[in-house]
C-alpha cells in the first residue's frame, strides 16, 4: 500500500497535523489503489495556510491545492478537490479504454466484411 508523505514549508508538521492527514486521504487511498505515490506538502505564506497534495495515479501527476486560515480547513478543503480530480483521471482513462477495444473492433468487422 502507498504511503502518504507529509513535508512542511515554514511550519512544524505536529503529529495532529500528520494524524489529520492520515485520517483524511486513508480512504482516498483505499478507494484507489492503483495510486503509486501520495506527497502532501504544508506551508505557511502571510497568514495563509496552504495544503497541496501530489499525487501519481494511472500515469499522470494530479495536483489539488486549498488555502484556509487554519490548516485543518485546508486538509478538508483539499480531500473534495482530490476526489474530483482523481475521479475525472480514472472516468477518462476508463473512457479511452473502452474506445480502443472499439477502434479494434472495426478494425476486425472491416476485415471480415
């Protein structure tokens, strides 16, 4: 199973913070498996907490971001973003699949007929 990196930019990352990550995106994990790596980086510009997630999964990086005043809102903020662009990534390459078993069926009825 992947296991989630967690890096910290201008903050400590607190083992309540580690603990909120792990508790957000294990499901992410569990729900898609074939995730190869999962990096989740903190950080603190000016009173704004930001928290972005890197994510390698069916071939392509996926990078969601949400900004908060509180890093915890961030991490929620962030699990929804992750979802939607983990969703669209395995809708499309699931759709591209099913159009080459298509393309090669024509191929073999153009052969036939």
């Amino acid at each position: 199973m992947t296991q989630i990196t967690i890096s910290g930019h201008h903050i400590e990352v607190t083992e309540g913070m580690a603990n909120a990550v792990h508790s957000k995106f294990e499901k992410v994990l569990n729900r898609y498996p074939d995730i190869t790596s999962f990096n989740v980086y903190l950080s603190v510009a000016k009173h704004e907490q930001t928290a972005e997630a890197v994510v390698h999964f069916l071939g392509q990086d996926l990078v969601a971001k949400a900004k908060a005043d509180d890093m915890y809102v961030a991490l929620a903020d962030l699990k929804p973003k992750l979802d939607s662009l983990l969703e669209k990534r395995k809708a499309t390459v699931k759709a591209h699949a099913h159009e080459k078993i298509d393309l090669a069926q024509e191929s073999e009825l153009e052969e036939a007929g």
